[in-house]
C-alpha cells in the first residue's frame, strides 16, 4: 500500500513539473490570451499547496502572476505606460524569469533573457515580497541582500511599480517633469516640509537612495538627476554653479515647491550653496555631504584645464569597468564596507550611462567646471561664500581624498553661522559609508538646528 502511495505521489509530482514545463510564459492584459492565462491562474493556485496541503515555498512565479492580474483589475501606475524594458528576476532556485514591459503591457516568460536591461537577484523569500508589493527592495539592496546588474534606475522604477497597496508615504516612486526647458527624471517619497536632495559629479540620484528613504519618514523628499546626469536630458550647456542653479529653481517650480531644504553630496553640494546665494527666499536650510569647492591651492593645471574642450567627449572614449570600481574604492576609508554587489550596480550605471557622447561631453564640462571656479577675488568662490545667510551644516569625511577635509576652518572663517561635522574614518560619499550616522546627523539638524551637533564624531 506504502509503495502504491510513493507512486501515486510521484506520479503526481511528475503531472504538476509537465504543466509548468508546458505553461512557460504568460501576458497581461490578457485579451486573447485570456484563456490560457485564466489556466496559469489555476496552475499557481495548485502550485502555492504542497501534496499535504502545506504552503510551498516563495513563488516568485506566482508573485508575478498575482501582481500581473492585479494590474488587469486595476491600473498600473501611470509611469509603467512610458517604459519599454526587459527584466530578469532570479531568485537563486535555478529557475529566473524574464519580465518584458511595453508600455504598460506584462510578458512573462521562463528563463533569463540575453537582451536584459536589468537583472535582479535575492533570495526568494526578499524578492516574493518585493514583487508582491510587500516590501520596498532598498533596504535589501543597502544591505547586499539584493544585487542589481545593468540599468539600476530601471530597478528603482520596478520598486514603485510592484507596489501594489495604497502607497505609504515613505515608498519611493519615480516622476518627470521639464524644468527650464530639460527633462528632468526625479525620485519622489513622503509627504511634509520638502527637501530635494542631489547627487555628485558622475553619480546619479541612486547614490543618494538611502538618505532619501531616511527622510521621507517625516519629509516630502525630492531626489532629480541632475541635468546631464543619470536619465536626464543632456543638454549642451555650460555645466557651472549658476547654470545648475536656474535649472533646479525651475525644477522646484515644476514640483510645486515653492520653499524647501536641500541635501547635496559633492556637485550637488555646490550647486546647493549656489541656488542659497542667489536665492535664499527659496532655500530653507543646507545639509552639504563633502561640498565642492573652489581649490585654494594645487591650481598649476589652470591654463591647461582652460585648453580642455569637453566636447572631444563626442568621440568614442575607452573606459574600463575595473578602472571605475577601483576610482570608486579610492572614495571610501574603508572600501570593505561597500559589498561587492554595491560596486557591481555602481558601475554597470556609471558604464551605462557614460556611453551616451552627451553625457561624456556634461561630465567633462561639469568636471572642468569644478576645478576652474576662481577662488578669490570679487566674484571668487570664496567672497561670495561670506555672503551664506540660511542654517547650514557641513559634514566632511576625515579620509576624503576628492574635498579635503581642511575646507572646515576655512568654511567657518567665511560663515560663522554654519556647523561643520568632521566623520572620522570617513570618505567622500558620508550617506553611503555611514549612512545610519549621516542621516541621524541630518535630522537633527532639520529638527533642532545646529545646537547639540558635535564638530568631531566617531562612526
């Protein structure tokens, strides 16, 4: 009898593989496929209970399916009718699946896609949930539980789209709006007093992601690819101080903000001292992560970098995945602290987007930007710095070697008002190597000012 049941099971086993075998894709909305479609429906069902009765493991394939047929009874979010991409999910069982998007259309099909522009890997447990909406798939991928291969802004863009609940106010989700006359791509979450937040030369706003899921537990947080940056548009412009300042004014317009704090790493500290200096009735308060400044010293390259023509930046330029991660280790004290998985989706986006000819022609312009800002005189760098009126707090990393640390006394000398921060065994991206300490430092700052705030702190 015992053998009979042993058979009876494996012959079972065997008929549920066949079906799966069998039914290997799906699409939704289903129209004529809408038969097929309602047996795969029934297929999960069976597929989610073990022979016993038992719930089965995560299915990553069933969370697709019930999301899919979520977005037939309801809409998707508006963005998911602009975007045309293709996605592999793998969830490490042996069995990815590739998600084909058109337009607010859902093709799913067994096995990873050559032709992906992302590849999203976890445990089945992070990405089920994920997929179901459960979850926001940032923390995972702060923490290396979930690593990103190829388009990470694509991945960002999945996170909000698989959301399927009433959105929390502290889901990140993307926009675009035209701000000055360029498009301008954006990460949106939370609701209250606004803050936006810009990333650094040669970054987009994903390196900016974890002070943007921080904040907007309390905040309306606002996080744009800067113009030439990221999925922005790249216009031929020259990449200074005052021209980023008029775009993100325009952008506050476009986002309905009449009023807010800004958050900047690097570039995108810069630009927020600027849009302070010539606007302060529209800026709140300043938190800047390593600002770049004009160099007091070391300028013996001026009449070179002055030669320079960025637009040489249309031509084919050789870069290598492994020269990046290493430029990139050199920014942290302690490039250990960074999982490998971190370096992977940082580079595949740097490598993605530098191959666009006008984003290499915005990068070298910005970048040359940087170092031949004057420094002194009238209308230097400096001097005007004198003129700083709203709060501000510097944080500066003790082992950046990009913006030296040394900037603080002189920073404090030019406006008494502010607060500096010096992060022991810190680098140049503060909101990534200390992220938790960082933030921290940020909201009570916004909250209570600069009273309290340590000028030297241990992470």
């Amino acid at each position: 009898m015992s053998r009979l049941r042993l058979s009876n099971l494996s012959n079972l086993s065997k008929q549920r593989h066949a079906l799966v075998a069998r039914a290997r894709s799906i699409i939704f909305p289903s129209s004529e496929n809408s038969v097929q479609n309602e047996g795969m429906l029934r297929l999960e069902r069976w597929l989610t209970f073990d022979t016993e009765g038992k719930p089965a493991e995560p299915s990553l394939r069933s969370a697709l399916v019930e999301t899919f047929q979520h977005f037939e009874q309801t809409k998707p979010p508006p963005f998911a009718a602009t975007l045309s991409s293709t996605v592999v999910l793998d969830d490490g069982t042996g069995q990815p699946w590739t998600v084909r998007i058109d337009r607010g259309k859902f093709t799913l099909k067994a096995g990873h896609a050559r032709d992906a522009d992302a590849v999203i890997a976890s445990d089945p447990l992070t990405l089920a949930s994920i997929v179901r909406g459960k979850r926001s798939g940032i923390e995972p991928y702060l923490r290396g539980r979930l690593r990103v291969r190829g388009n990470l802004s694509l991945a960002l863009k999945l996170d909000a789209l698989f959301d399927r609940r009433d959105r929390p106010t502290d889901r990140v989700k993307p926009g675009r709006v035209t701000a000055a006359g360029i498009d301008t791509f954006y990460l949106e979450a939370g609701s209250g007093p606004p803050v936006i937040v810009l990333h650094g030369l040669a970054m987009t706003n994903a390196s900016m992601i974890s002070t943007v899921a921080s904040l907007a537990k309390s905040r309306r947080v606002i996080a744009p690819d800067l113009p030439g940056f990221g999925d922005s548009a790249k216009p031929l412009r020259d990449y200074d101080p005052a021209f980023f300042a008029r775009w993100l004014l325009a952008f506050m317009d476009a986002t309905g903000v009449s009023r807010a704090s800004i958050v900047g790493n690097s570039m995108g500290g810069r630009i927020a001292i600027e849009t302070a200096l010539v606007a302060p009735h529209r800026v709140e308060k300043l938190a800047l992560f390593a600002a770049s400044m004009a160099f007091r010293k070391n300028r013996q390259a001026v009449p070179l970098v002055r030669l320079s023509i960025p637009e040489a930046g249309f031509m084919p330029v050789p870069v290598l995945g492994l020269h990046i991660r290493h430029g990139l280790r050199l920014l942290f004290a302690q490039p250990s602290r960074m999982h490998e998985a971190w370096y992977d989706a940082a580079v595949d986006e740097f490598m993605r987007i530098f191959k666009a000819p006008r984003a290499r022609v915005a990068f070298f312009k910005a970048a040359r930007q940087i170092y031949l800002e004057r420094p002194f005189g009238p209308q230097g760098f400096w001097e005007r710095l004198t003129g700083l009126s709203v709060p501000a707090l510097f944080i500066w990393g003790e082992r950046d070697r990009l913006v030296p640390p040394s900037f603080a006394r002189h920073v404090e000398q030019a406006v008494p008002h502010a607060r500096s921060v010096l992060i022991e065994d810190c680098g140049h991206f503060p909101q990534i190597e200390h992220p938790e300490l960082t933030n921290r430092l940020v909201e009570e700052f916004f909250e209570q000012g600069e009273a309290g705030l340590p000028r030297r702190v241990r992470a």
